[in-house]
C-alpha cells in the first residue's frame, strides 16, 4: 500500500519550550512567565508556546497515517538538537522529504524507519523532531494497512516472542504545581509520582537539600492521609535536573548520604531520584551517575537513580547501561530520533538488566504520546511517561486509554 500524498500542519504541543539555562541562572517568574534575557540561540522569550509539525501519510486506500514532529521541553541544551519551530522547518520538509515520501510502500514500518532515520542531507542527519514525527506516520500507517495495533506491528517487526500484552507502571509529571497535582495524581491512583521539577537550588532544593527533604516528607505524609486503600504504594520518582551535584559540588560521598536521608524521609515508599547530577557533558555525568549508583548498592540502598540529561540518542542509552550510569534510564523519545531508536533502547536495557523508563516531554502531543506507549507495551518498558503536558489530567488519560484499548484488543485477538 502505497503513499500517494502528504499534508503538513503546524501544530501546538502540551506545554511550552523553556530555556533551561536562563531559568537554572536565575530566571525570575511572573506567574507563568520567565523574566529576563533567554540565552539559549534560537529562544525569543526565556518561556514561548511549544509548537510541532503533523505529518498526515495519505495512503491509495484512503487510510491515514499520522505522525507529530515534537522536540523536547529544554530544547537546545544538553546536547539536543536546536529549538524546533513549525514556521522554519514545514518549508524544509516541504522541499526536501515530501518527494521522497510519495510512492514509498507501507507494508513494512522498520526498514523505513530506519532509512529515514539514518539518512544524511548536507551532510547532517534530520533534526530529531523530523525524524520521531516521519517515523510515528510510518508506524501509525503500517498499522493500519495490516489492520493491527501499533503494539503488535513493533512485535512483529522486531521479534518480540511474548504473546501477552501487559500494563506499563505510568509515571505522572506535576510541573511546578507540585502540590495540588499530587492530589490529582493520588485520586487517580498514579503508579509513579510526582516528578516535582526541582530545578533551582534556592527555590526549591535548598542549600543543604532541607526544602526537598521537607517535600518528601510531605509527599510521604500527604499520600498515607489520603490514599483509597492502604495498599496502594506508588513509586516516589523526583526529577532533581542536577541540583543536588550544584548543592553538593559533585562530592560523590556527601550526595550519597544525602539520598540516603531522603530514602529515610520516604518510607515506606521506594524512591528514585532522576539527574542528581549534570556535570555539562555526557563523559562526566556518566561518571557521577555510576558512582553514586555503586555507592548506593554497595550500602544496600533501595534508592534507584534516573539518568537523564546527556543520555539522549540510542548510542547514549547503551553507553550509560554499559557503564550501570543509574539504575534506570529514560529514554527521552524525541531526543532519539526516529521511533524505532526507542524500541532499540528499551530491549537493549532489557537485556542488560537496567530499567527502561519509556519517557519523553511535557511538550508533546496527543499523537506521540499515544504512538510511544504502544512501543512501551510491545518492547516491556519498566515505566512510561504519561504526557504530554503537566497538568496531570490529560497526559494521565491519553496515555492510560491508549494502554487500556491496545492491551484490550489484543486479548481479544
């Protein structure tokens, strides 16, 4: 079945693109705002509305398939790709990929994929945005020119012999309402929250970590008051962005027994803590990262580290699960490109025995939330993202419904 036409829309995401530099320099708020100077290339405004690009595949049979080009909520640093705007990039696709997509056969989701992924113009690769969103409209088609669900085309393709389809633990984000999205988060019963976006020393960690310390132990009290039944015990999973390494000055030791005191505050809850540290570049951040993961498990410590910035294409997956960087990975879908990277990732970490967190960005759509939880499903991620955005509500439902629906029809099947 083959592409006969191709329709681009510009799109709007989740959330919003925010330049993580200015803001870990101080970016002062004004309600939803950022006040300052932006100061990574590219941002007009330290905070500005995230935008995507859908790509609509038209097959001969009428069938759609569609895919959404989305780049992460801190464009541009951390090694990713440069901020990613609908106005400049639809007359690049326009020109350069649209001729290419038409007559392509799409009976197939993998070998494509991986053409396009890997593909050189200029002598660069596709900017990851294009790649993820190109790819999504390949899957989404395939799976409807063989009348399967996404989940069971990525299966099929790359060997996956397991015949049940299983829930994924779903991780809720709450943004900088990390008290009133608990709430929503504990009502819905979240297997994993809240996420809590602890992204500046002063404000929210505390010089000596004591205004995290505190939020733990509030998070800890707040679910024990008003869970819906004493056995449900959801995975306290805090995104530090690197402030304990800036609040600790990267001394290994002193950052343990930091974590250790958090460990403490949150039982009988497990914790994980996600960046502990960003040293600036993928070799030192490795590093820390496995240091303080063997510092913990030589202490017995039930504490799991999350590796995250500098861990953003496949290459850098298996290079921090290589060297045990955390005890699990996210892998941030649109930093890997092309949606077949993700599936690579996840049954790399699988195989070696680190945990994959099938995760992305606030700043997606409904779209590519819905595609990346299929391959949650199919490939056995340890733990999937529900997004996009941080209001809890819709990225909760998005993600769950979709997980309900493809993990229902199978069993139908």
């Amino acid at each position: 079945m083959k592409i006969i036409d191709v329709v681009l829309s510009k799109s709007y995401t989740g959330f919003f693109f925010d330049d993580q530099k200015a803001i870990k320099n101080g970016a002062v708020n004004d309600g939803f705002f950022y006040v300052g100077t932006p100061e990574i290339e590219g941002f007009s405004s330290i905070r500005q509305r995230g935008e995507a690009i859908s790509i609509q595949l038209i097959l001969e049979n009428g069938e759609v398939g569609v895919g959404d080009c989305a780049a992460v909520q801190y464009s541009g640093t951390g090694g990713r790709d440069p901020l990613f705007l609908a106005d400049n990039y639809i007359p690049f696709l326009e020109e350069n990929i649209v001729p290419m997509l038409i007559g392509l056969d799409m009976n197939e989701f993998r070998p494509l994929a991986e053409k396009f992924d890997r593909m050189m113009l200029n002598g660069k690769k596709l900017h990851t945005a294009i790649r993820y969103g190109l790819t999504q409209a390949f899957l989404s088609a395939v799976a409807k020119v063989n009348k399967l669900t996404m989940a069971e085309v990525v299966r099929k393709e790359y060997n996956i012999v397991e015949k049940v389809y299983d829930k994924v633990p779903v991780f809720t984000q709450s943004g900088d309402d990390r008290y009133d999205n608990v709430d929503k988060m504990i009502i819905k019963e979240a297997d994993v929250l809240p996420h809590a976006l602890i992204n500046n020393v002063d404000k929210k960690l505390g010089r000596n970590g004591e205004l995290l310390r505190e939020y733990v132990n509030w998070l800890r009290n707040r679910i024990i008051k008003h869970r819906n039944r004493e056995d449900y015990e959801p995975v306290l999973h805090i995104d530090v962005y690197g402030t304990i390494g800036i609040a600790f000055n990267n001394d290994v030791d002193k950052i343990v027994d930091y974590l250790l005191v958090l460990e403490r505050t949150a039982l009988p809850f497990r914790l994980r803590i996600e960046g502990p540290v960003d040293a600036g570049n993928k070799e030192d951040t490795i590093y820390y990262l496995a240091e303080i993961t063997k510092k913990l498990d030589d202490l017995n410590s039930k504490v799991e580290i999350v590796a995250d910035e500098w861990c953003n294409t496949l290459e850098d997956v298996i290079d921090f699960a290589d060297r045990k960087a955390g005890h699990m990975l996210q892998i941030k879908t649109p930093d890997l490109g092309g949606v077949n990277n993700i599936c690579e990732a996840i049954i790399y970490c699988n195989k070696v025995g680190i945990g994959s967190y099938c995760g992305g960005t606030c700043n997606e759509t409904n779209i590519s939330a819905e595609v990346t939880t299929n391959i949650a499903i199919a490939c056995m991620a340890n733990q999937c993202l529900a997004k996009p955005g941080m209001g809890v509500d819709a990225g909760f439902m998005i993600v769950k419904n979709e997980m309900n629906r493809v993990i229902a029809i199978t069993k139908k099947r």
